[in-house]
C-alpha cells in the first residue's frame, strides 16, 4: 500500500516537473482533436451531399492552393522557433524579418494561383473555386504566423483555441449550407471565413499575452540574408514535401478527373486524421531538444530516440484503427457512392508511420544544420510520387495514387537515410522504433518505476 502511494506521489512529480511541457501537447493535441473530428463529421456531410465530381473540385482546388502557398513558407517556421529561444532580447527584429519575408511569399503564392487560374482551369465554377482558394493563403499566413510566437513560448494553447472556436463556427456554417442546398462555391467561400476568424482571434491573443506590438516589429535585411541564407535548402525541401503530399490530387484532376479526386480524398481525409499528432508533440518539446543539443549530445541522443519510439507506436495505432474501423466509418458517415474509397484508405494510411517520424526528422535537421539531407530526401520523395503516379493512375486510379504516396513517404522519410553517413544514426534509431515497437511504452513504466523508488 505505501509503496503505491509513493509510486503514485513520485509519478505526480515527475508530471508536475514537466507540466509545462506536457500541458502544451495536451493543448495541442486536444485542439487538433477536436477540429478533426469536427471536421470529419463536416466533411463527411458535404462530401455525401456534393458528391465525388464536386467535392473533387474543392478538394482540389484547395490542395493546389496549398502547393501556391509554399512560397511563403521559407523554410522558416522551425528556425524562427530557434531564433526566439535563442535571442530572447530580439524578439521584435526576429518577428518583424520573418513576418515581412513570409507574407510576401504568400502574396506571390497567391497571385501565381489567380494566374493560374485565369490560364490554366478548364470551366467557370473551377476558376472560381480557385479565385477563392487564392484568398485563403495570406490570410492562413497570419494565423500560422502567430502560432510560431506562441509555440516558441510554449503556449500553442492560444493558437489552439482559436483555430477550435473557428473551426466549430465554420463547420456550424457548413452544416447550414448543406441544409440550405448552396452550391460548391458557397462552401469554398466558407474555408476563407475559417482562416480569417482564427486569424482574428490569434491576433487578439497576442495582443492579451503580451506579444510584441505590431508597430514594434521591424524588418533587418541583414537577419533576412543570414535566415535566407540558412533556410533556403529547407524552402527547396518544402517544395518537395508539399509536392508528394497535395501532388496526388492535382495529378487525379488531369489524369483520372474530379469524381477519382473525391474518392481519394475522402481515403486521405481519414488517413491524415491523426496527422495532428506528431506535429504536436514534436512542437512542443522542439526547444527543449535545441536545449539538450547545445547541452549534453549523449541526453539529446536519448530523447530523440524516445520521440522516434513514440511517434512510430503512434503511427501504427492509426494503421490499426483504419484497417478496423475506416470501412465501417466510410460506409456510416460518407455513403454508398465512396464505397471505393476503402481500399484506397487501407493503402495510404500505411505512409502514417513513416510520415510520423519523418516531422522529428525534419527538427533534427534544423537542430544539427542537415538542410542538405532534407532537400535530398525530400527531393527523391516528391520524384518518386510524381514518377509513380504517372506510371499508376491511368491504370488504377486512385489506389494507384495512393500506393504511390506510401512508397513515397517510406523511402524519403526512412529508407534514404541509410546512404549518406551524416544521417545513418537516424536511420538507426528509427529501425530500432520500428523493429522494438514495445519500447515506448516499456520505457515510461522504466522511468516511473526508477522515479517512484529514487
């Protein structure tokens, strides 16, 4: 009995000692939780009442305008993250240069997709749809934006809160179009509104937590150079990531068509579920590994690998589920018309794992200057998917897209990093989670039991 107790007391400590930590993934993981499933449920409502045809085009349109917006990504977010740790004194400066580099990017992005759209789309509603996903951007920018303030102060709480309150004021929204019977534009129009409330809210949060005021913030070209100069092999990389991830969707339109566009992202919907949850955990003790890093290389080694154990547990618990659960819940929430979109879900939400793993990866590039393995890795995913889908689609539709994701992702984000030498301590901490999935687990019960009887 007191030996209960005193496991019980050293194991409140041990969450006490890292709460602030721990209550910043709850924060995280709980928020994209509930936007996820909310955002199925809306999902599965509009996609039943649009069909595959239309709910194609909106898919796709807003996955293209995902693919635009990577040029205001700049391989920034995680070194801004480092910036702020790093030089708390300079934060206005740091803020300031990467606010103006970034929206800047994403005004291009987002003018490359209004271009595109007037040249390139093929009918009226299509070029519509596209004008809106086009808005959608810069705004989405400014949200994101301020999420890397609150996620360098270990309070990704108010980014959370803001994209849940707009997410359940949106998809409330959404519900009443389907109700209503609006057209697919209608719904485009919706996810600008998303964006512009959550914008709005992060905003006022900042304000409320002190940030640094806006008229404060100011532009250096000399720590633009000094950020470009260190980021722009990760912006390359960024491409390439964004290319094997939206790609798909964008190569169904032109080869297979929309009605194959809906199916495969009704498959990927679910299959990116739970996608939320290694960004979370990764977010939220990526200062901490820059900490260890700086520290003791033996401790940051340590907790590295427990990152990659859990994540890769993670992944195949979302593998597991999917094959249980993802056909009864395509048939339930989407309906008859998605019935292929089983078979296409079973294949992709093999890439889980292998995507889990690859987000602690890109950290560790940031942490230890391996921009240069990034881009290559990246690289070879991206002309891979592409090359694969060309060889697939016409013959299997959106299966065959799928099957190319999944290889994919399993040898950009695992099997290319046993060549170069630099990252094949990766690689062999990932094959240890992959082989050993037990560790995690066995690990924490190790660490309590050690911490209950210190």
């Amino acid at each position: 009995m007191r030996k209960g107790f005193i496991l019980v007391r050293k194991f409140a400590g041990l969450v006490g000692r890292y709460w602030r930590y721990v209550s910043n993934s709850l924060w995280l993981i709980s928020e994209r939780l509930l936007t996820s499933l909310m955002g199925l449920f809306v999902v599965a409502a509009v996609a039943r009442y649009l069909g595959p045809s239309d709910f194609g085009l909106l898919s796709y349109a807003f996955s293209l305008a995902l693919l635009f917006a990577v040029a205001g990504q700049l391989g920034l977010d995680g070194l801004v993250i480092r910036e702020i740790v790093n030089r708390p004194d300079d934060v206005p400066r740091v803020l300031g240069t990467v606010f103006v580099l970034k929206f800047a990017g994403h005004l291009l992005g987002a003018t490359g997709l209004v271009i595109y759209a007037v040249f390139v789309s093929m009918h009226s509603t299509e070029r519509v749809l596209l004008f809106w996903a086009a808005a959608f951007i810069p705004l989405a920018a400014l949200s994101a934006f301020l999420g890397l303030w609150f996620h360098s102060r270990v309070q990704a709480r108010y980014s959370a809160i803001s994209s849940s309150i707009s997410t359940l004021l949106v998809s409330l929204g959404k519900l009443g179009l389907v109700w209503a019977g609006a057209g697919v534009v209608a719904f485009a129009a919706a996810n600008v509104v998303q964006v512009l409330i959550a914008a709005t809210l992060s905003l006022r949060f900042y304000r409320r937590q002190k940030g640094p005021p806006l008229s404060a913030l100011r532009f250096s070209p000399t720590l633009a150079k000094t950020l470009l100069a260190e980021s722009w092999l990760l912006f390359l990389g960024s491409i390439f990531a964004l290319i094997y991830l939206k790609i798909d969707m964008i190569m169904l339109r032109w080869l297979a068509g929309p009605a194959e566009v809906g199916t495969y992202a009704v498959a990927a919907a679910l299959s990116e579920a739970a996608y939320f949850v290694p960004a979370a955990l990764v977010a939220s003790v990526f200062p901490k590994l820059i900490e260890f890093a700086k520290s003791d290389q033996d401790l940051f080694d340590r907790r590295l690998q427990t990152v990659f154990d859990v994540l890769w547990l993670a992944g195949l618990g979302l593998v597991a589920t999917m094959f249980l659960l993802g056909g009864p819940i395509i048939r339930l929430f989407f309906g008859a018309q998605y019935e292929a979109s089983i078979p296409v879900l079973l294949v992709h939400v093999l890439s889980a794992p292998f995507y889990f793993m690859r987000i602690a990866f890109t950290r560790w590039t940031i942490i230890k200057g391996g921009a240069t393995f990034f881009l290559i890795t990246e690289g070879l995913g991206a002309l891979t998917n592409v090359a694969l889908n060309f060889l697939l689609i016409p013959h299997y539709g959106s299966l065959g897209a799928a099957l190319a994701t999944f290889v994919s992702y399993a040898t950009a984000s695992y099997l290319s990093l046993f060549f170069p030498v630099r990252t094949r301590p990766v690689f062999v901490m990932m094959s240890r989670s992959a082989l050993m999935p037990w560790r995690a687990p066995k690990q924490f019960l190790n660490y309590v039991r050690r911490s209950a009887y210190a």
